[in-house]
C-alpha cells in the first residue's frame, strides 16, 4: 500500500513540474511575442519579426523534472561559415541563447539526477 501511496504522489509531482514547465514556456513566450516595428531598446527582449524565436521554445523531459529552452536552427549559411572555422579545442561555450535561455524545472541539488 505504501508504494502505491509513492508512486501516486510521485505522479502528481510529475504532472506539476510538467504544469510549471509549461507555464514558464508559455509566458516567456509572451515575452518575445512584441511585434516589431519598432525594434527594441537594450535590456528589452527581441522585437518579433519572423517570431521564429518565439516559436522555437520548448519543453523537454530530462531525468528529474522538465528544460525549458530553444530548437537549434541551422540555416545553411550557417553551415557555410562553419566549414571554414577551426573546431574548438576542449569544451566548447553554449551558444548565447542555451546559457541564458534554458531552464531547469524540478531539478535539486541533493536530487539524483542532479549528481
């Protein structure tokens, strides 16, 4: 009885960390949904013109709770450019976007999957 007892409230946990997900995504794509003209000041998000940002917000499961984040676009001048730089050497930096964009839900540090 008593690990059904867990397993109900482990469920419930999960369908709330998925609920804050899910907010969080949503309101921070409120955020980016100002349409442009005019463009923004510094400090502002981004002005909206294709809204590809705004659409590329996503939830993602991960082990102990949800990442709130952006899809990767590669355009094909993207790729151009990259053919012709040299690849980093040791740990490469997160692209602007993911260092400052992801989000963690529900993740602890005494959890598991934190460790």
């Amino acid at each position: 009885m008593a690990r059904t007892d867990l397993r109900s409230i482990e469920a419930r946990l999960n369908r709330r960390l998925l609920a804050a997900a899910v907010l969080l995504q949503a309101e921070h794509k409120r955020d980016l949904s100002k349409t442009y003209p005019p463009a923004s000041v510094p400090g502002q998000f981004p002005a909206a013109r294709t809204l590809n940002l705004r659409d590329s917000v996503t939830v993602v499961p991960i082990p102990g709770g949800y990442r709130v984040g952006y899809l990767v676009f590669q355009s094909t001048a993207d790729s151009e450019v990259g053919r012709h730089m040299r690849p980093c050497s040791g740990q490469c930096p997160k692209s602007k976007f993911q260092s400052t964009a992801d989000s963690e839900v529900g993740r602890h540090a005494n959890s598991p999957a934190a460790r």
